[in-house]
C-alpha cells in the first residue's frame, strides 16, 4: 500500500493534481431556480482560466460554490487533490484558496494597509487572545504582517495609498487594493469576480498585465463582461448561459462558436452587457 499519508507534507512526492481545479456536475437550485445545471469544468495549474456568460448565467453562484459560501445539491469539487465540497469558508484559507467579490468590499474604518494587514492576519497562526481581539502578537508580528501588505500593495501598483482611508480611493484604486487583500494570504487558487468593472478602458491593459503577472505563482479564475480584457489573459474560458456549459475552449474557439454569439444576442449585446456589469459591480 501507498504509504504517502503517513509522510511528512515535505517529503511527499507532487500529487497529480496539484494547483488543479476541478468542478464536476455541479448543480446548485434556489427554490425552483437552477443556478448552476450539471456544470463540469477543469482549471489547470497557474493558468487564468476565465468564466464568461449573460447576466444571470451563474458566474457568481459557481464562484461562491468554489469558495464555500453555496453548498451544491450535487456535483464534487477539487482542488490541489483535496476535495472542497463539503469545506466551510473559513477551511479556505488553509488551502490557500482566495477571492475577491463581485464590487469591491473594504473595511471603512480601517485604512488601506490595515485591510490588507487584515486580511494576510486572518491566515496566519495568532495566539488565541491576540487572534480574539485582532492584535498582533508582538511589535515584531505586526512589522512581519505590515510588510507583507506593504509588499502585496506595492505589487498591485498602489503602495502609495497605503495610509489613505478606503472612501478616498476612486475605483480602479479600490479594485487594486481588494486584490492584494487576496493575494497577500499567497494563494494558490485566486478566484477574480469582475475585476475591471467600474475600471475604464485606459485601465484594463495594466488590469491584465497584473492578473497575468498573479497566474505564474497561482491558478487563477476570472469571471468578467470586459470581453477584450478576458481575451487577452485567458488561456481557456468556459461559456456559462443559463446554469450550463454551453461553449469552452481557447478564447478563439469560444469567440468563433455560434452557441456563444447566439447567448449573447438577447435583450442587450455583449457591449451593453459590459455596461450593466459595471453597474452591477459598483453596488
Ligand atoms: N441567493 C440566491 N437566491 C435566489 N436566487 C439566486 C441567488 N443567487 C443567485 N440567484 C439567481 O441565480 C441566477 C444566477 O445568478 P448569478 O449571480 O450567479 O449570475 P451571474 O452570471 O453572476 O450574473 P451577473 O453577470 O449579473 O453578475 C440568477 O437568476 C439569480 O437571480
Ligand atoms: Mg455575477
């Protein structure tokens, strides 16, 4: 018998799926709603895998299945060879997995710096008094946590806001703070909801050149409307549309499919769509 288990975690030859994601025939019903309809879909390992589909397609439902939030009737999910299905938010962490939410949510009464410091404190082994009312240990732990969120602002670009207080960020800022609170925990799974919206077009090239630049340490999955944005840093894309895995390939193979040009051709085209998601995201 394989006697892995009983090996150190160190010592412990790479599992075939390490970094890997994989949803297998999730289905997820509010009342008489199907969500999610017996949705399959693979991530690989420190690629950006992209979620695109009409709104009200189920992006943000399967985001929040991944992340614990929504517990599907059926279907399995794994990731790093673990299965999450039955995994509490708070176990996330713990596996490295990190998300941003569909807007862009920061403690109000905590400046910039200090969300981040927030977020990479929830990770980290805190005594359990300092861990229940939210101070570090030592002058040296929140020297150690302050760097480390100075480090992950600094790697989106906005180190300089650092002191600011989050009702004076404009929005691209504020976008870019609530990535390095997720990427601060050093994820191996980042899960992006609608990073650009509210970002306007002169932002997104910088937007994409960050979120390429997080996939060569993390397999990172993105949910957006900003079309352009999603072809240039996906290596893949699956198309939801109504709770199903309606296309998914290379972002030309979903671009050329038929299937995807008819879900998209509705009430609004792909371009007022774009519009709708930003207001959606600025809730
Ligand atoms: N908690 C909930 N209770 C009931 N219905 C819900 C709930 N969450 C989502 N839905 C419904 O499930 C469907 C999928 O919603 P979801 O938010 O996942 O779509 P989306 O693809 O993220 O859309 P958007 O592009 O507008 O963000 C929608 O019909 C939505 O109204
Ligand atoms: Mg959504």
């Amino acid at each position: 018998m394989n006697s892995d288990s009983s090996m150190p975690t160190a010592q412990r030859p790479p599992a075939a799926g390490d970094g890997v994601l994989g949803v297998s025939g999730v289905t997820v019903r509010f009342g008489g709603l199907t969500a999610l309809d017996d949705v399959s879909l693979t991530a690989q390992a420190c690629q950006v895998t992209g979620i695109i589909g009409p709104n009200g397609a189920g992006k943000t439902t399967l985001l929040n299945v991944l992340c614990g939030f929504i517990r599907p009737q059926s279907g399995t999910i794994s990731f790093d060879g673990h299965q999450l299905t039955r995994l509490r938010p708070h176990k996330l962490a713990r596996l490295s997995i990190a998300r941003t939410l569909q807007g862009s949510s920061l403690f109000g009464g905590l400046s910039v710096v200090e969300n981040v410091m927030a977020a990479a404190g929830s990770q980290r082994r805190a005594g359990f008094w300092a861990a229940m009312f939210g101070v570090p240990r030592s002058d040296a732990d929140e020297r150690r946590l302050r760097g480390k969120a100075m480090a992950a602002l600094d790697r989106m670009g906005v180190a300089d806001l650092a002191d600011d207080m989050p009702s004076a960020l404009a929005h691209g800022p504020r976008k870019r703070v609530s990535m390095a609170r997720a990427l601060v925990s050093e994820p191996k799974l980042l899960l992006l909801d609608e990073p650009a919206s509210g970002l306007n077009e002169s932002e997104l090239p910088g937007l994409g050149d960050l979120i390429r630049d997080l996939a060569t340490q993390a397999s990172v999955v993105v949910i957006e409307h900003r079309m352009d944005l999603m072809m240039s840093i996906c290596e893949q894309i699956f198309v939801l549309d109504f709770g199903r895995v309606i296309s998914s390939g290379t972002p030309a193979q979903v671009q050329a499919d038929p299937a995807v040009t008819a879900a998209y051709l509705g009430a609004a085209g792909p371009a007022e769509r774009a519009r709708d998601g930003e207001e959606a995201g600025d809730e």
